[in-house]
C-alpha cells in the first residue's frame, strides 16, 4: 500500500510475531474486539456472520495464494481494529496457517506519531470501505446468476480454491442454487457470432 521508513518498520517489528495457526481454529469471534492482525504467509481463512435464524454468510476469503493474481494477505475484523469497538464478524482458518501477528494496540498507539504509519492506518480505513461498499452492492442489487457470473469474471480463483458450500454462502445462496446456476449456463447456448463485412 506504502513505502515505509525506518521509524514504521521498527514499530512494526516491535509489534508482531510470526504464529501458526492450526485447522479450524477461530481466530476472531463475533462480540470480540480485534487486540491482533494478520498477514498471511501461507493458508486460507474466511471471514462470516451469522443472521437471526443462525445461518452463516460468508464474508470474505482471506488467503495469500502464489498461483492466484488476487490475493486477501490480512486477517483482521476491519470494523472492530479501526474502532476498537466489538465486531460482528467470526473469522476460521480452513486450512493450517501461517502468518505474522501484529499487536493492534501498539500499532494504532505509534501510528499518531510515526507519518507513513497514519498514512497505513487510512489506506486501511479506505481499502474496508470500498470492500464494504462493493460487497453490500452485489448482494443487494444483483440477481443470484449475475452474482455468480460477477465472480466469474472477477474472482475466478475462488472456484479452486474454496469449497462450493463456502462459495454458495458468500453468493448469498444455497448449494443447490449454485449447482442450478451452474447447470443452467452450461445448458445455455453460445450464440454464433457474424461477422459484417463491408465492401
């Protein structure tokens, strides 16, 4: 996001550790305040909330993939670390990972007097915003088959790397609803183009 200077780095090196992080351990938990965050070294992990008839919506993948050209390095309920007030999110590890954990508490206290640290601080802020905000659009404004065709064409890598019942949640649907979806785009028939030629 930034170049940091020496000032930033040393803060930060005073601030984390490197950890591991077993299979199907939660990291965060609803009602929780973030104390850490993460950066992901290697392994996947997914963000969900659960509504009032207790089903769980995923939020987001967090992974940090070689073989992927997106990636999600950060671990971290956005909500609760800007504002140090209780989240609404839990957060699992899906596989074993292996990250870089980072004290919150002394980040946050450094970063009113560390520039480039401020500087992070924003990025963040703007960067769970626009997520935010494009998250919430797709669910509410997209039909179940253009939320799928959405990730189609911007998320493709989530298709390998998570499985379907994860993918249905963060859709916003059912299993089954993303096996018809599926089974109807195949059935559907590619148009021929033609071609004008002039002259």
């Amino acid at each position: 996001m930034i170049s940091l200077d020496d000032a930033a780095i040393e803060v930060i090196l005073n601030s984390c550790k490197e950890v591991l992080i077993p299979k199907g351990q939660t990291i965060f938990k609803d009602g929780e305040i973030a104390k850490y965050f993460y950066f992901i070294i290697s392994g996947k992990a997914r963000s969900y909330y659960a509504d009032r008839a207790g089903k769980t919506i995923t939020w987001a993948f967090h992974f940090n993939e070689t073989q992927s050209d997106f990636k999600n390095l950060f671990i971290v309920d956005y909500k609760s670390f800007l504002t140090q007030t209780p989240g609404n999110l839990y957060i699992e590890a899906l596989t074993d990972i292996r990250a870089i954990r980072i004290g919150t508490r002394g980040f946050n206290l450094n970063a009113d007097h560390v520039p480039v640290l401020e500087k992070c601080v924003q990025k963040l802020k703007e960067h769970s915003l626009i997520a935010a905000y494009n998250r919430i659009f797709h669910l509410l404004t997209l039909s179940a088959s253009d939320r799928y065709n959405h990730l189609l064409s911007n998320e493709p890598h989530l298709l390998q790397m998570f499985a379907d019942k994860y993918l249905a949640s963060y859709l916003g649907i059912e299993p089954p609803s993303l096996s018809r979806i599926r089974k109807n785009l195949k059935s559907t028939p590619v148009q021929p183009r033609t071609l004008s030629i002039a002259g």
